[in-house]
C-alpha cells in the first residue's frame, strides 16, 4: 500500500464544510501539497504548506499540518458542488519526486 | 503560471503497436519530468523521472525497455510504450519541474490497447 494514506471517501452536502485527512511518513518532507482531480483530466494543484508552517488559508481552503503525528488536512469551507472530485495529498521525501496517497473521492450533494 | 501541455488526450491502439504520448512545458524550462501510470480508482504510481539530456531512472518494476522515455530538451519529454498490450491500457500522466517551478502536471493520456 502506499506510504500516505488518506480516507477513501467523503460525502457532505452542499454549503458545508468538508476535511480531508492525510497521514505522511517522511518527516524531511519539505513541503506538502493536495492536488484535485477531476475525471479524466490531470491534476490541480490547490495549495501546499511549507513544512514549518502549522495552517495556510487561501480562500475557501485551510491546510493544517501537524508534524508530531504527521498529519495533514484539507478544509474546504462552503463546499460546492463544483468541488466533487478527487483529492490526493503528497508529500517529497527526499524533496525530489512527489509521493501521493491514495486519493480521497469528495462527493457533494446538491 | 506554468502550463504542461500533454498529446494526445487519449489513444486507442491495436495490441503489438507502439504509441507515444508527448509532454510540454510551455512557458518554462523543466529541467526534471516525471511520467506516471493511474489505474481506475487507483493512486498516481511512479514509473520513471528523467532530467534534461540524461537516461531516464526508473521505478522497481517498470520495464525501461517497454516504456522508453526521452528528455532530449528542457521543454519536451516523451514517453513510448512499445509492443503494447491491453495490460497496458490505463492513464498516463507526465509532471514537469523547472527553476523556480513547482511540480506542473498535464492533462494525462488515457491509452486503451485493444
């Protein structure tokens, strides 16, 4: 299995927020991203945290990091509709190649 | 911001053809690029990281002589897979990396070998 690992699935209704789990390994991991993949396409970039850093916030979304457990979320406040995809969190042990978890299928409901 | 361009979207090819999927980087210089392979319902998995002018590395257990990656410039990396077969149907997706530029992904290929 892989070394990040995330929940598989996370079903919430439209207007509230959702959190995404994600469990690292490597704590040399200089940054720590959480893409977005829609079906059939490649993947987004949301945002990423530094790792001295303990929260970013852009806009609807809000990245906590704590690295004691190694452990990182995504908060998506108001979520929309539009945000129904997959969410996979990575990490760069080594700080070369990006290594992702398993992915994370949002589902919204109207 | 950084844009990679990867062709073709999707390739429907007979069984024993070879295919190759093409990987740009528009607006900068990637000096490093990585391909990936994604099954259904399934993680991103590695399977090789080429920089510029330099043998593509590969992962454990992809065969460097079926997928045949080439980095010949800074803004262009292919990925050949020969002698397909339909266990190599899935979604191929290349990531590029330059100064100053974070990991920039493609629009991924989807291949179905029939």
């Amino acid at each position: 299995g892989e070394d990040v690992e995330q929940s598989l699935f996370l079903s919430v209704r439209e207007g509230d927020s959702s959190v995404i789990n994600c469990t690292y390994t490597d704590s040399s991991s200089t940054y720590l991203y959480w893409y977005k993949q829609e079906p059939g396409a490649g993947l987004q970039l949301l945002t990423y945290i530094f790792s001295n850093m303990d929260m970013k916030q852009d806009q609807r979304l809000t990245v906590l990091l704590n690295k004691k457990d190694k452990h990182l979320s995504l908060r998506i406040a108001d979520t929309q509709t539009g945000d129904s995809a997959i969410y996979f969190c990575a990490e760069t042990p080594g700080g070369n190649m990006l290594t992702f978890g398993g992915g994370t299928r949002l589902m919204v409901k109207p | 911001g950084a844009v990679v361009s990867q062709h073709p979207s999707w390739v429907i090819c007979k069984s024993g053809t070879s295919v190759k999927i093409e990987c740009r980087s528009l607006d900068f210089q990637a000096t490093t690029m990585f391909w990936y392979r994604q099954f259904p319902k399934q993680s991103l998995m590695l399977m090789a990281t080429s920089n510029e002018g330099s043998k593509a590395t590969y992962e454990q257990g992809v065969e460097k002589d079926k997928f045949l990656i080439n980095h010949a410039s800074l803004t262009l990396s292919t990925l050949t897979v020969t002698s397909a077969h339909p266990e190599d149907s899935s979604f191929y997706i290349c990531s590029a990396r330059g100064w100053g530029y974070g990991y920039t992904f493609g629009s991924g290929t989807r291949l179905t070998v029939v």
